[in-house]
C-alpha cells in the first residue's frame, strides 16, 4: 500500500549503473520492491529525518568498512562510547571529527553534520 508520503517510480537507467542506482535509493529510504513492466519498480520514501540522518549514515558507512565502534573510535582518538553516542544522535560530531570520520570511512563529512533547518 502506497502512502501520501511515498511515490512509486519505474526508472530506466543503463544496467551498468542500476546496482549504484539501487543503493543510492536505499540510502535515502527506499527499497526495491517489486518488477514494473519488466523493469525494476524502486519504493521510494520520505528522507531520514534531520535527527536522525548522521547518526544512521554513521552507522552504516562504519559497517561497510568493517570496522567496531571501537576499531572507529581508536583511529579518530575518541572513546568508543562517542561512537555509540554520534550513532545514536545523542551526541552531535565536532566538524573536525566529521573529517576524521570522512577520511577514515572513504566518505564525506557532511555526511555526519547536521543541516540547519532554516
């Protein structure tokens, strides 16, 4: 069932590049979840909310890389319990722990700045 706050879409983009499209579309809240005429169908929901997006993108790039929050913690020089806390959005990250993380993860540090709503 599709809510007023979700859209489904039928893309057609160059296979070589629909497994990137797939996980960009995860990575904002979507999924894919069914065939549309032959073609991948992608469920695409509303964004993470502001409050919750460092901590979840945190989490997930940590994941990726293999790494335990205290492996991560370590090699930005914070105790692992920062770590938790950055991932939990208890703890807002410094911008100059947001470029550790980038640098160590293989991403950017926007990705675990807040954005002011203004």
């Amino acid at each position: 069932m599709i809510s007023d706050t979700m859209t489904q879409v039928c893309l057609e983009v160059p296979s070589q590049t629909l497994r990137l499209v797939l996980d960009l579309v995860k990575t904002l809240g979507g999924r894919r979840i069914e065939q549309c005429g032959g073609q991948e169908a992608v469920h695409v929901v509303p964004p993470l909310p502001e409050a919750e997006r460092a901590g979840r993108l945190l989490r997930g790039a940590r994941l990726r890389a293999g790494l335990t929050q205290s492996q991560l913690a370590e090699k930005i020089g914070v105790p692992q319990s920062h770590i938790s806390e950055y991932e939990k959005n208890k703890r807002n990250i410094p911008p100059a722990k947001a470029e550790e993380l980038a640098a160590v993860l293989g991403t950017v540090a926007g990705h675990f700045q807040r954005r002011d709503s203004a």
